[in-house]
C-alpha cells in the first residue's frame, strides 16, 4: 500500500474520533466515497495500531451516528461500508461530530437549550396539525415495547428535530439537525451507563409526551419550561460530561 494511502496510526483522540477525522479527510481528497468498503476490521486494526475490541467499538459509534453501514458475514459485501452521499452537509456533520470533543459539556448543553428552547417556543405558535401528527408518530414508534437503544435515540432525536422543522424556520431546522445527530454519542454513552435504561426511557417518552401536549395547546411558556427541565434532567440522569445540573 503506497504511503499516500496508509491509514495512520491514532493519536491521543478516541479511537472512533481518529476514524472519522481520516474519513472526512478521504471524502475530501476523493479516495473514499458512498458504498466504498472500509479495510477489513482486522486489516484496519493493523493499520491504526488499535486492538480489534477498540475498533469494533468504534465501528459501532460511527454506524449509531449513521456513517457508516456494518453489513454482516465475510466477502465483498460484508464489513463496514460508508453509506449516505458524501458532500458539504455529510463532511459538515463529520467536523461538527469531531469539533463537540473540544467543547465542554456545558458549552454544548447551553447550546441545546438555547436552540430548543426557541424552536419549542416558536413551534408552540406555529406548528400545524401535520407536524402534530408527525410528532405523535415519532412518540408512538418510541412506546414499542421491544425498541432497543440504537432506535430509540434515533427516534429522540427526530422527534426534537421535527420540532425544529415545524417552526418554519429551514436554518433553525438545519442547525438543530446536524447537532442532535452529532451529540448521538453522548445519549448513547449515558444509555450505556445505566443500570436500567428502560427506565431512564419512561421518564423520556412521558417528558417528551408533555412537551408535545404543550405545543398542542400553544402555551409557549410552558414548552419551554419542560424542554429546559427535560434536557438538564437526561444530562444529570445520564451524568453526561461529568455535568450536575438541578432541574429548571
């Protein structure tokens, strides 16, 4: 394998971090594209001078944030394979992803409040009867009894995306988006941690219940009070970052 291609052995990042800091770098230069196969897990364990746990893991990580596809069974169309199509908006997300590792907690915590607070104030007044819908279909997929863990964050995530949407506003939406998405690994590692994450899930589903009741009746303030409590609670629940806050 000639030089210029050589994957490189990671630094002082998390594994998953370097993985995708040398994906983003081969979709620019244009050696990696949609559906090209990663190295086999045990060639690119080798080539990053990882253990085969470690990168199994953060294969995992990049297939939860929906970078790549784990195809199952041996040959050419098993492994890892990128999926979606690589551009401005997938290699943004990919340096959003890696630029959330050098912020503090509470710097991304305060951002989440502050965009979701206004698209829950501003949904609380503009959302329609279709966005009612759509975000009551996203809380009943999340009442599936045998939801596991992967889905249900997707499926949290969507819902305060379809929040964002149903303002209106398309920039709002579209930074909403790429944040939730890029803090997926924060949920799925408080998930993680958990000793029952059903139960963690229940008080979820029941706070995103009212949220969207809130919303419903137009009543702003209180969409906004719940979001706020909801947001802080799962950080301190989750002791995400390392961060205690009170609710309110």
């Amino acid at each position: 394998m000639s030089s210029a291609n050589a994957w490189e052995p990671v630094q002082r990042l998390r594994t998953y971090e370097q993985v995708m800091a040398q994906i983003e770098e081969r979709i620019l230069d244009g050696r990696l594209k949609a559906g090209d196969h990663l190295p086999s897990e045990r060639d690119l364990a080798v080539q990053l001078g990882v253990s085969r746990p470690s990168l199994r893991e953060s294969l995992r990580v990049l297939e939860a944030l929906g970078i790549v596809d784990i195809r199952r069974g041996g040959g050419a169309d098993g492994g890892a394979v990128l999926v979606g199509t690589p551009g401005p908006g997938f290699v943004n997300l990919l340096k959003l992803q890696l630029a959330l590792g050098h912020f503090s907690a509470g710097d991304v915590l305060d951002t989440r409040i502050a965009l979701e607070t206004w698209s829950c104030s501003e949904a609380a007044s503009r959302a329609g009867e279709a966005d009612h819908a759509d975000l009551a279909r996203i809380l009943d997929a999340m009442d599936d009894p045998s939801v596991e863990t992967s889905e249900f964050n997707r499926l949290d995530t969507a819902f305060h995306v379809r929040i964002a949407e149903s303002t209106g506003n398309a920039l709002t939406a579209h930074l909403m988006g790429s944040l939730r998405v890029a803090i997926n690994r924060q949920m799925i590692e408080a998930y993680a941690g958990l000793a029952d994450w059903r139960q963690t899930a229940t008080t979820v589903r029941h706070e995103h219940r009212d949220i969207l009741d809130a919303i419903r009746r137009r009543d702003s303030g209180e969409a906004v009070h719940l979001v706020q409590d909801h947001i802080r609670d799962f950080y301190k629940i989750g002791n995400v970052g390392g961060i205690v806050h009170p609710a309110g």
